[in-house]
C-alpha cells in the first residue's frame, strides 16, 4: 500500500498532476491524501471544491478499487501543511503540478514545489 499525498490549489496544474498520478499508479494500492491549504474564511469554498475535484476523478477513472481518496484541509503555510501531513500520515511520496516559473524564467519548478523540496 503506498500512502499519496496530493497537495492542490484546484487549478489544472494540480489537476494535471493528479491525472498523470492516477494513470502512473493505476495498479497500484493507494491512499491518496489530497491537502488543500485555505485560510478559515475560504473553508466552506474548500469543501466545495473538494466535492467538485471528487466527481471529476469518479469520472476520469471510475472504479479503481485500488485508490482511496480522503481530503485534507489546511490553514498553515503550504510548507509547514506539507510537512506535518508526510509525517503524520507516513507519505510515500509527495506529487504536486507546478506552472515551473517563479521570479527567475530559468527556475524549473514553481515556488510552492521548491520549498516542499527544500524545508
């Protein structure tokens, strides 16, 4: 059993990401945890897109028996969510989209993904 986690801001980076995800582990025992960072204002939107998120995989990929999916909803720094969350759920593997551009055009990876890698 590999235990996922799928950080998300609902754009279709992240969504991208979860496809390709799915695809690659399509045979594969998993728990995916699918982490959302917000602040406690946006919670109610969260949950909403959380639903939304759900019925697109249910579409996407229906009946993999193989996949679980529970949803995680943060108000920490997307960092210290991520952290907390690999080591509180025992994660495998962290996959997450990223545009690739932060101030510099050069960077490979977007600000958010670097620093999950970094701290």
């Amino acid at each position: 059993m590999k235990i996922i986690l799928l950080p998300t801001g609902f754009s279709e980076n992240s969504w991208n990401a979860i496809v390709h995800t799915l695809e690659f582990l399509k045979n594969t025992m998993c728990n995916f945890y699918v982490l959302h960072v917000a602040d406690e204002a946006a919670k109610a939107e969260s949950k909403m897109q959380f639903q939304e998120l759900h019925a697109r995989i249910s579409l996407t990929f229906p009946n993999n028996q193989n996949h679980h999916f529970y949803t995680l909803i943060h108000h920490n720094s997307f960092t210290e969510a991520v952290r907390v969350q690999a080591e509180d759920k025992k994660i495998d593997m962290i996959i997450m989209g990223a545009k690739g551009i932060t101030g510099e055009q050069s960077n490979v990876m977007g600000h958010y993904a670097a620093n999950a890698i970094k701290k």
